[in-house]
C-alpha cells in the first residue's frame, strides 16, 4: 500500500471495531437460540418463525427496491413459486425415501426462486422505474393466473399440501414440532441474512446502489445497467424462493395466495415501512408488519384499511421509514441535542393521539353502520367498549378528530422549528453533515 | 501518429431537424483537441454520438481504427473512451469515495463479481486514493455527492471520467459555470489528468481552450468550419466571421 | 362463426373503449406529473359505486353526471393534498402513494357497499334489445355505453387540439421536461389534469357499472390490464394507448368466445405427458386463458419492442 493510500483511503476498520461487528452477529445467533427459551408457547414460537419468513422476504425484496432502485408489484412470484416446489419435492423425497433431510430443502425453494428469476428477470428489467413497476405487475398476474388454470401441478384454489415429518431424519429430529421448524427457520434466517448483507459489500452490490442512484452515468463507467438490475434480480429471486419454501415447510400447504397480489403487496409494505435505505430496515419493517397485521387483527374487524393508512402516512411523512425516523436522530444524539427537540415531541404527541383516536372512533362507528347496521350498537374496537349509536361518541369523534388535526399540525410546525435549531448546532459541532 | 478518434461523414438529424452535418474529424493520439463553437452548434450531440449515447444517422465512427458506433456507452467505455457530461451526472447518494470506486471497478477487472469484498482489493483501493489525491477532495471523501460544492462536483465529474484510465477522454464544458479561480485550478487538474492521454473537449471559455490545446475543431450549424492549430483558428477569417468575432468584439 | 365475429368485434371494440376513457386519463396524468396513478382503477370503482348509489336516490341519469364530477374532486384533491406533498420524495414515493390509496379505497368500499357485488342495473330507458344479429339480441345499453365513450374521445380530441390547455397537455406529452416552465399556474393545471383524469375513469365506472359486475374487487380486476394497456401501447404516448386499448380489447373479448383447445385441435394426436400434469395445458381452453391473453401479450411486446408499440420514453 502506498502513503497516498493509507492518507486518503478510508481507514481499515479497527481490531475493537471488528470484535464489535463480529459480536453483533454472534449475539444475533445466541439471541435466536435464548428465544424459545423466554417465550415458549406454540403461538409465540409460530409468531417468531413467521417472522423469520418475513424477514427473509423483505430482506430480498430490498435487493430491488432498496439497493437497485426497483420497485416491484410481483416479487410474490418468486416466494410462491419456491413454496410449491418445494411442497412437490417434500412429497417427491418422501414417497421415493431419498436421502434429503428437511432442512437443506428450503435450496430447493431458493433455486426454484433462482431459475423463475432467470427466466422471468431479463424481460423484466429491460426497463427501471415505472415501466418495471408496471412489467412486474403483469408478469405475477401472468403466473398468478397461470397457477389456476394449470391445477394439477398448483391444486387448484385449495392448494397442494405435503408431510413435513416423512423425510429422512438427522439427529433424530422428526420436525413435527413448532419448536423444531423455529430452530430451522432461525438457521436460514440468520444464513440469508448473513449472505444478504455479504452482497451489499461486494462489487455487484455497489453497482446496484450505483444503478439505483444514476442508471445513466453507470454505462459511461463500463457497466450494463441492464445485466446489473438482471443479476441483482435473481438473488432477490434466490431469497424469496427460500422464504418461500421456509413458509411452505411451515404451513405444509402452498395455494395460490402465496403468488398473489396482496402477498406482493404485504412484502413490499414491510420493507417500506421499516426504511428502504438501511440494511436492517426491512429486518424491522419485517418484525413490525407481522406484529401489526396479527395484533390489529384481534383488535378490529377492519384492520386492513389501517394498514393501508399507516402505509400511506409512512410514505407522505417518512419516507425514510421506521429506521430513516430513528437514523435521523442519530447526529443529534452525538450532538448532546436529543433533549432539546424531545419537548416538542411530547407536545405534539398529545394533538395527535387525540386525532388518531378520533379517526379510530369515526372509521369504527362507520364500521358498525355499514357493515353490521342490524346488530348491537355497543361495540368494542381495540378492547374499548362503546355505543356507536350514541351522539355524543359521534360529537368526541367529530371534536378529537378535527380538533385534534389542527391543534396537532401547529405543534408539529414546532417539532420543525425545534429540529431546526438543534441541527444547526450539532452541525456547528460537525457532527451533521 | 495514429489517429484515436475518426469520425467519417457523420451526420445526425431528429426528424427533419439535422443537427450535425457530415462531420469528419481526426483526433491524434496523445493529443488536446479542442471543439468551440456558438450555442446550439451541436457540439454537445456530437459528444453523444461519440460516447454511444446517440446512434448517429449515418457516417461511421472510429476509435482506434475500430468502428464503435452502433455499439452501446458501455462497450464503447471499455475499449478506452469515456466521457464526462455538461449538467453534473454523479451518482448523488454516494459518498465522494464510492463514486470513484464505482468508475474504477471495471477497469480492475472486477465486473459484477458477487463473491469478493470491496474492501478487501487493494489495487481498487489504491487506485481509488490516487484519484481522490488527484481531485483535490480527499478532505470530503466521506460527503454524499450530492451535497459538494458546485466546483467540487465538477472535480468529481472530471475525477469519474478519468478513473478506470481510458486513454481517450472527452470533456464537455469542465469550467462551465466556475470563477475565474476555480476555472485555472481544473485547468491545470485537466492538464495533469490528462498527461498522455487523447483529449477531446468542448469548452467556451477561450482562455482555456488556446490555452490547453494542441488543436481546435470549430462547429458552426452542424458542420465544422475549420480545423488547425490554435494560431491558424485565430488567423482564419472565416471563423472569426462565424464565430471569433462576436466573442472577441 | 360470423355471427361471432361481428357481436365479439362490437365487444370489443366496446371494452377498449371502455379501457382507453381510463388510459387517456392515466397517460396525460403520467405524462405531466410524472407519476403512474396506481389507484387509477380504484376511480372506476368510485364512479360505478358513487353511480349506483346516486341512481337509487335521483335516477340514472342525475348519477351519470354527478358520480364523475364526485370522484374527480376526489381526485383533485388526492393531487393536491397527497400527491403534491410527497412529490419532493421522487417517483417511487409517488407511485406507492398511489398504492396505499388504492389498497385503502377497496378497503373503504368494502366497509361501505360490502364484499359481495351491488345491484346496479341498467335504466329502464335503455333497457331493450337494440337489434337482432343472427338470433342474437345486441342489449341498447352497450349501443349507449359506446356512443359515451366515442363521444367522450371526440370530446377529449377536440379539447387536445383546440383549447389553451389542451395545447398545454400535447406539450407535455412530446417534451415532459419542459412541464415544469409552466409557469406560476402549474398547480392548478396539475390538480385540474389529475382531477378530469379521474373523472374520466370514473365516467367508465358508471357506465360499465350496470353492463359488469359492480363489486368491490373490479379495481384490482381490472387495473392490472389497464397498465399492461399503457405499457403496451408505450409509456406517455395517447395514440399508444389507444391502439392498445382497441387490441386488448379485442383480444380478450375473442378469446373467451373461443372454446378450442389443444387437445381439441390435435386430439387423435394425443402424446403421453397428456396424462401427467401437462395434460392441464394440453385440456385447457382458448376461453380459459382469456384472462392472461393481456399479460401473455406484455411479455411479447417487451421481448420484440420494449419501449411499446408506440413508445419513445424511457423512464
């Protein structure tokens, strides 16, 4: 290495930082091994291996719209054609007794994903952008519809099912057991995970940020946008094909819901609400969607149209995400500034809880109305009992709502004000860039 | 002496609008050349005709001997030519280190390799420092490109373009845009870059271009007017008429 | 076989009709905003719900005017209090704006019509075979529903090529760069543009709402083909769209009139995978794969003209 080198080139990372980054993994290992020992009733063990699937998932979703700058409507196609090959070849493996244990079958979905990419991919990226958004929405129609017509190999609406437990054992493990597909979901878990953040920091990863930046300037340096896009296209399609397959081993059923739009869908709303622009992004937004989707489900009969409401308020407000909003504190936090900005969030957080109440209120008291008119009017949303029919519930509802929006947009024009100053300072201190 | 850029009889046109009229130019290897000319001249297309961003409508374009039009910016930049652009193109996400590791990558042989680490190559890393050296921006290696200064954006810019070592660079407008200060600091960076390399640049400020030259290529309308050395450009009348005049009056 | 023919041909050119009264809308939208208007479907579904439920309070014809101008201020107001906010966070940001909408537009009309489809008929008045073909009766609705939609396109061409605006938008279809020197009004033509476009879309919903089913799945029904319908026919281009609506039309609309299938065609050929699972292409019918006919068609167009058929930009 030369002087120049060592003057100019980022420092290599220090032996302290290392030992930190290589802990952060080790613990991430023991964390997921400790899990079932904290919470080890069946739903919560189901709960974490549903994660798990999810975080995979989002994880090489990001790939696309993340790192390459592909925002895509089909990515279902490739997880749900990885779960229906490997339903096929759990069957296939038991009923001929080959010599495959359960758990190196989720590469069996993986490559599936691989070989969908392969072929479907170069069509696809073609185009970036919009174009690409809309192609990948026809092309997971193509195959989402395909998959009914062709019901021997998809079975139909019902779908295709298989044994788990008739495979060749290792260890004597039967994986009947949640506990048991837990510890193999968190192995593959942990291994994509490893291998996803591997790619990030390889040549082909930085040409992907490259291409999502400046498509354009990338050809002036050599490389073909297109075959770019493409290769980062099948990893992306590598990875669901095995979240794919971990949620077929699962369930140990594939349907069509697995290809379908609202599968393509929920992906891309975890990995967005989590934050597109860091790694561990769509590991939260995974963590996040799946918490939310099975607790509002509990909570109210229409939790759907929740999701698509904090969906859309994480796009208009933070686009960034969960993990953009938490990053953006970070220079404050260095600054010693986090107390000056936290008042005003408190204040605005009072506003506005007022006016999510009183959204909740309106949407439940719609609900009732609308969709069970004939039936008792005491209702209960979020474990709070009311009376729909009650004036006075409409009368909070009409005052927190439309009190609560213009009290709350005053004191978030504060927050702004209050995020204004400390910035400046923390960059006075050079700590913001 | 070989010739590194031929252009022969090339003509672009949008529809019926014809923006270069059959152009022929020889640019020497080793050598500066200059392109002037008024606005709208066309200089800008024929750099995207050149660099593969455009096909040209007809004519044929050399590099080397080698005929490259018709293939895509890509090939044409791995055979040895890259370009910088008028309007800053970096990729504005990305620090000021990763930009010119990405325009290095390619040349290193490294392609879309998925199985290395990044930081683990050192002749990338080596290259990439010399070029961050040589732009004078090691001091921001770390800042996202989109937040430079205008003149550190340009210095970037020219930093991409010289990266992966093509040895025929095309420049357009480099100083546009910069103080007088600014303008002889990229001059010299351009002159030292450039150091036996093949030199094609558009430029309008005329202190620069007789300066750097070693020939000047005048558009006017699509056509080019007159070639020579920078004394016969000056002398000739007909591109003082068309071009010299306006400017220097 | 004629008899065929002609009634798919009507059809067909009906349904794109039908299909390009919202691609215009979603192509001059894209083409001054920049932004895909993915919840352009969920609009449709707002005119034919808004119309059903205006037709059993005041009447069809009431409905035919109000539910569009309804939906349009929708529309407009989705552009300026949504779109125009999250447009500083570039296109993908906007796309999925559209997406979260179009996710909760369904979710809102299923919370308020149901899941199950709604019983909106055809007014009385046009409620009566307009002529018979071959012993089949052509409904006067369908007569009716494409008399709007050419009336509509005529409409639509002489505002493109007579009005001030309509100047604006051809402008901005041939050099969208130059969208933003519009001037100081620029949003206002925005929320206009945006606001008629979803009109328009919304004018189908009312129309085709008593012809199809009128149910809370018809935008993610038929947004899907509608933007195979502006990728095919080029991304921006208005005469793309058109050409694309037509084709897409008539494909879909002969296809499931065509009951043949492979094993009808080559039968006494019958190979032995047809027993396996291949046996589901080779037993399938032209009328079963009707529905990936627009798809199929997709791929096609970008394997041999990626740009579409009358495309130019890449975005």
């Amino acid at each position: 290495m030369s002087d120049l080198t060592s003057s100019a080139a980022p420092p290599y990372p220090a032996t302290a930082e290392k030992f930190k980054f290589y802990g952060l993994w080790v613990a991430a290992a023991i964390a997921l091994l400790v899990l079932p020992k904290l919470f080890s009733s069946g739903g919560s063990l189901t709960t974490f291996s549903l994660i798990g699937i999810s975080i995979i998932f989002s994880l090489s979703y990001n790939i696309l719209l993340g790192q390459t700058g592909l925002l895509s409507f089909g990515h279902a196609v490739y997880y749900g054609l990885g779960g229906f090959l490997v339903i096929h070849a759990i069957n296939i493996i038991g009923m001929n007794k080959l010599p495959i244990p359960l758990p190196v079958v989720p590469l069996i979905g993986g490559l599936t994903g691989l070989l969908f990419a392969v072929l479907l991919g170069w069509v696809s990226t073609q185009r970036s952008g919009t174009a690409f958004a809309m192609i990948s929405l026809g092309v997971a129609e193509l195959v989402a519809s395909s998959a009914l017509i062709l019901r021997t190999f998809f079975g139909g609406e019902a779908g295709i099912s298989a044994n788990r437990t008739k495979l060749f054992r290792v260890f004597d493990w039967s994986f009947g057991p949640q506990i048991q597909i837990y510890y193999l979901v968190a192995a593959w878990t942990l291994l994509a995970v490893i291998a996803m953040y591997a790619l990030t920091r390889t040549p082909l990863g930085r040409m992907c940020n490259a291409v999502r930046d400046n498509p354009e300037r990338v050809q002036f340096v050599g490389y073909d946008p297109h075959v770019v896009r493409y290769l980062a296209f099948c990893f992306s399609g590598f990875f669901a094909g095995i979240a794919g397959a971990l949620a077929a081993i699962n369930f140990e059923i594939a349907n069509s819901a697995y290809l379908g739009a609202v599968q393509s869908g929920t992906v891309l709303f975890a990995t967005y609400i989590g934050g597109v622009g860091f790694f561990i992004g769509p590991i939260i937004g995974a963590i996040f969607v799946t918490l939310l989707s099975l607790g509002l489900s509990d909570l109210t009969p229409v939790w759907q149209l929740y999701f698509g409401l904090i969906f859309i308020a994480v796009v208009m407000f933070a686009p960034g995400g969960i993990t953009g909003l938490l990053m953006m504190h970070r220079p404050l936090l260095k600054a010693g500034r986090l107390s000056k900005v936290l008042p005003s969030y408190l204040i605005a957080f009072v506003p506005t809880l007022a006016m999510i109440v009183g959204l909740i209120l309106a949407i439940e008291t719609t609900v009732h109305f609308t969709v069970n008119p004939g039936e008792d009017s005491h209702i209960k949303a979020f474990g709070v009992r009311f009376d729909a029919a009650n004036p006075y519930i409409w009368a909070m509802a009409a005052i927190l709502l439309i009190g609560g929006f213009l009290v709350a947009r005053k004191t978030w024009t504060w927050v702004g004000h209050a995020w204004d100053d400390a910035t400046s300072v923390a960059r006075e201190k050079g700590v913001a860039s | 002496m070989s010739t590194a850029i031929e252009l022969r009889g090339v003509e672009k046109s949008f529809g019926i609008t014809s923006v270069i009229r059959n152009v022929n130019l020889a640019v020497a290897q080793g050598e500066r050349h200059a392109l002037i000319g008024p606005n709208g001249a066309g200089k800008s297309t024929l750099f995207n005709l050149i660099s593969g961003y455009m096909l040209p409508t007809t004519g044929s374009i050399l590099l080397r001997d080698k005929v490259i039009s018709g293939l895509p910016p890509y090939q044409i930049n791995r055979r040895g030519l890259s370009r910088s652009f008028q309007v800053t193109n970096v990729f504005a996400n990305m620090s000021v280190w990763e930009n010119l590791r990405c325009a290095v990558l390619w040349a290193a042989g490294y392609r879309y390799a998925f199985w290395k680490n990044i930081d683990n190559l050192p002749e990338v890393r080596d290259r990439t420092a010399q070029i961050l050296g040589d732009i004078h921006l090691i001091a921001r290696r770390d800042v996202p490109a989109g937040l430079l200064t205008y003149a550190e954006q340009r210095a970037l810019e020219i930093g991409i373009t010289i990266a992966g070592g093509a040895d025929v660079i095309l420049l357009d407008e480099p100083t546009a845009g910069m103080s007088h200060a600014e303008t002889e600091r990229a001059v010299a960076l351009i002159r030292r870059l450039t150091e036996g390399r093949t030199l094609l640049i558009v430029e309008h400020d005329m202190s620069v271009v007789f300066g750097l030259a070693d020939r000047i290529s005048v558009l006017v309308y699509g056509q080019i007017i007159a070639s020579g050395t920078p004394e016969e450009i000056r002398g000739n009348p007909k591109v003082r008429e068309a071009y010299l005049g306006e400017e220097a009056a | 076989m004629l008899e065929l023919i002609v009634i798919s041909t009507l059809n067909g050119v009906l349904f794109g009709m039908l299909l390009f009264l919202m691609a215009s809308g979603l192509t001059v939208i894209f083409s001054m905003l920049g932004v895909l208007n993915f919840a352009h479907a969920s609009f449709y579904m707002l005119g034919a719900f808004f119309g059903f439920q205006i037709s059993r309070w005041f009447g069809f014809w009431p409905a035919l005017l109000i539910a569009p101008l309804l939906a349009g201020a929708i529309g407009a107001g989705v552009e300026r209090y949504g779109l125009r906010r999250v447009h500083k966070n570039g296109h993908v940001a906007e796309l999925l704006f559209t997406f979260g909408l179009a996710f909760a537009i369904e979710e809102i009309v299923q919370i308020i019509w149901g899941k199950s489809p709604v019983d909106f008929r055809v007014p009385p008045l046009l409620d009566f075979p307009a002529f018979t073909i071959f012993s089949t009766n052509y409904p006067a609705y369908k007569i009716f529903m494409l008399l709007v939609s050419v009336a509509i396109f005529a409409a639509l061409l002489i505002t493109l090529k007579k009005t001030r605006i309509g100047l604006i938008v051809q402008a901005a279809l041939t050099h969208p760069h130059m969208v933003g020197h519009l001037g100081h009004n620029v949003g206002r033509i925005f929320m206009l543009v945006f606001g008629v476009g979803t009109a328009l879309a919304a004018v189908a919903g009312v129309i085709a709402g008593p012809a199809l089913v009128t149910q809370s799945n018809m935008a993610g029904l038929l947004g899907p083909i509608l933007f195979v319908v502006v990728v095919v026919g080029g991304l921006g281009s208005l005469p793309g769209a058109f050409v694309a609506s037509l084709l897409i039309g008539l494909v879909q609309t002969f296809a499931v009139s065509i009951n043949g299938s492979l094993s009808e065609a080559f039968g006494p050929l019958s190979p032995a995978y047809a027993t396996t699972w291949l046996a589901d292409i080779w037993n399938v019918t032209v009328a079963q794969i009707a529905p990936i006919m627009p798809y199929v068609l997709l791929v096609l167009i970008l394997i041999f003209r990626p740009m579409g058929l009358l495309g130019t930009r890449d975005t």
